[in-house]
C-alpha cells in the first residue's frame, strides 16, 4: 500500500491518502505538544512506539468486540486505517483523579474512584477542545443519540479491556482520552491510545510514565515511554 497525498498534518501524525479511497495511511511523529500546542518539543522514538502501542491495543480491543479503523501496520511509524469521519468529541474516561480532573474538583491526583467516569470534549483547537454534555452534542448535531449511545457503550469496553491489560502489565490505568469516527454507518474507534494519550503510572512506585512527564517538565520522558513500549513485549520483533 502506497502514500499517495497528504490530507491533514496534526501536532501527533500526518495522515495521508491512499489508492483506496476507503484507506488512509497514518505516519505517527516524533512531535509533541501540550497545552493546545502552546508547548512544543520531540520525543525521540515516540512516533515509533504510538504507532506499535495503538495497534497492539486496537488487536486486542477488536478480539474483545470493539470495531476499530486498524487496517495492517505497514512499518514501525505507518498504519494503513479505514478513512472514517471523526465524530467531533474528545471521548475522556477517568477511573483516578488527575489533570484537569483534580484541578477543577479541587483533589489531589491518585485517588480512585467508586466508578469510571465518562465525559466529552468538543474537538475544537480554537476554542480549546471545551467540555461539553451529551446535550451539548445533540443540540449542535455532533452526533446522534444512537451514535452517543455507542460511544459510550464502546469507551467503557475499552475501560475494562485496558486496565485489566494494563494491571498485567503493573501499570495502573489512571485516565484516557480516545476519538471515534463513522465507517459506512457504523461507529469505530479510530486515532490512538498511546502515553500521548493516556495517564500510565506504575502501580507500585505510582511513577508517571506517560506524557505528563513532557507537560510537567519531569525529566526521562523518552524513557517512561520505552519503559510502557518494553512492559508491551513486543519490542523484539519476529
Ligand atoms: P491533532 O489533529 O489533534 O493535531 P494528530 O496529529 O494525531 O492530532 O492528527 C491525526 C488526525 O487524524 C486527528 O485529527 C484525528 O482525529 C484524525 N484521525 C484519526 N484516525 C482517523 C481515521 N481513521 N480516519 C480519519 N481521520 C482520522
Ligand atoms: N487528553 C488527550 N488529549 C487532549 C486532552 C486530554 O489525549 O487534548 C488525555 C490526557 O492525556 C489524559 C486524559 O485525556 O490522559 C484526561 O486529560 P485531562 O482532561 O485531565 O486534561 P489535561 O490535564 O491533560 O489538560
């Protein structure tokens, strides 16, 4: 499968269009930003590792009966995915207080919640991706109710299915944030999962190892992503 042109440069990855008309081509970057790119840097090998990490995960999430756009890893920065329409939500599941999170509710980060919460963002880089209610979405025609529905149906299977594989893994699932789009009707996941977009914390030492390490100008933010990438297992390639 060939890169045919490039349809859309965003901070994380370039996407680019393919022969098929139904497949594009993601090319994951070593970019990273934070703050609605008010930050900006690279994380050497990061690229790398989102793109392996999301595919891993997506394999997994499919056998667990969530339809996802992963098509075939092409290489170690490449996936060819089915082209969908990105439902303009930013889909936030929390199971600890964290981040804006904390902030706003006035907590401290770590402290576990009796259930996980779900909320939206609408994605919109102008106005700072603002949190909004289901609503909020029916009343701007950001999606339907059924497609809401399965957005929610689908973020808690992903829930359930990654903090179990994670608490494999003695990672803690502390939050993550993923995106859904529609393929010919249907609701699938799309974009990533990945330490850009997830909080990842060690269960037993609690340490960080996750984008937060960038934001927060922590220190060995290459290392807390290879640290995630080598509990993964698939490093060594066949
Ligand atoms: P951003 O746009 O926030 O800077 P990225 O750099 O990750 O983010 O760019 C990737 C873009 O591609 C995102 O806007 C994402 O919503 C979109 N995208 C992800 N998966 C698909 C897909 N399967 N089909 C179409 N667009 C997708
Ligand atoms: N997140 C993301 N992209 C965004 C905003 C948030 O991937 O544009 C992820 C973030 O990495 C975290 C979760 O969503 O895992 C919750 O983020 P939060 O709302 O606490 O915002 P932040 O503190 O990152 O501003």
């Amino acid at each position: 499968m060939e890169k045919k042109e490039l349809l859309y440069e965003g901070k994380a990855k370039k996407v680019y269009t393919t022969e098929d008309p139904d497949i594009l081509i993601v090319s994951y970057k070593d970019d990273a930003t934070a703050f609605n790119g008010l930050k900006k840097g690279t994380i050497v090998g990061k690229g790398a590792i989102n793109n392996r990490m999301t595919n891993h995960i997506f394999g997994l999430l499919e056998k667990e009966g969530v339809p996802t756009h992963l098509v075939k890893e092409l290489d170690d920065r490449e996936t060819a995915v089915k082209k969908v329409e990105i439902v303009p939500l930013e889909v936030i599941i929390r199971n600890f207080s964290a981040g804006s999170f904390a902030k706003k509710m006035g907590m401290e980060e770590g402290i576990q919640f009796k259930c996980p919460t779900l909320e939206f963002s609408y994605k919109n880089d102008d106005l700072g991706d603002p949190f909004i209610n289901s609503y909020y979405a029916l009343a701007l025609g950001l999606a339907t109710q059924e497609e809401i529905d399965a957005i929610t149906k689908y973020a808690f299977k992903v829930n359930e299915v990654m903090q179990k594989y994670f608490a494999s893994l003695n990672i803690e699932l502390i939050d993550f944030k993923i995106e859904f789009g529609r393929y010919h009707g249907q609701i699938i996941l799309a974009d990533e999962v990945s330490p850009d977009t997830c909080r990842l914390w060690d269960k037993d030492t609690h340490e960080k190892l996750d984008k937060d390490r960038f934001r927060r100008d922590m220190g060995n933010v290459e290392d807390a992503y290879q640290e995630v990438f080598r509990r993964l297992g698939i490093a060594d390639r066949e």
